[in-house]
C-alpha cells in the first residue's frame, strides 16, 4: 500500500516537474522575444539619429555654401 502510494506520489511530482519546465520553457521564450524585440527597436531609433545627424550635417553644409557664394557676390559688387 505504502509503496503504491510512494509510486503515485513520485508520478505526480514528476509531473507537476514537467509541468513547470514546460512554464519556464514559455517563459524564456517570452524573454527572448521581447529582447530581439528591443534590439529591433534599438537599431531603429540609432538609424533615426544617424539618419538626422546626417542631414542635419548636410543642411549646414549647404547653409555654409550659401554664405560663402553670398559673401563673393557682395565682394564682386564691391
């Protein structure tokens, strides 16, 4: 009797085992995903500031053109 009651009980553990395995199993997946999907997000955000910085870059590039080719006109009329 004892030692059905040991088998059953050793049963039960090992499933409720499995069971928790298979819950931390989703969980790690879980995990995984929301940090490939914070890498995503990251890339992003870093492509948008790159993206800025270089026209931001470009446009006081052609700001600085233009000063220049105003300030030779203005010594041309002089």
């Amino acid at each position: 009797m004892a030692t059905r009651l040991n088998k059953k009980k050793a049963a039960d553990d090992a499933k409720l085992l499995a069971n928790r395995i298979a819950l931390l199993k989703l969980e790690e997946k879980k995990a995984w995903k929301k940090i490939e999907e914070t890498k995503r997000k990251a890339e992003q955000v870093m492509k948008i500031r790159q993206r800025n910085d270089d026209d931001k870059m470009a446009k006081n590039a052609l700001r600085a053109q233009r000063e220049m080719e105003e300030q030779q006109k203005r010594a041309m009329n002089e």
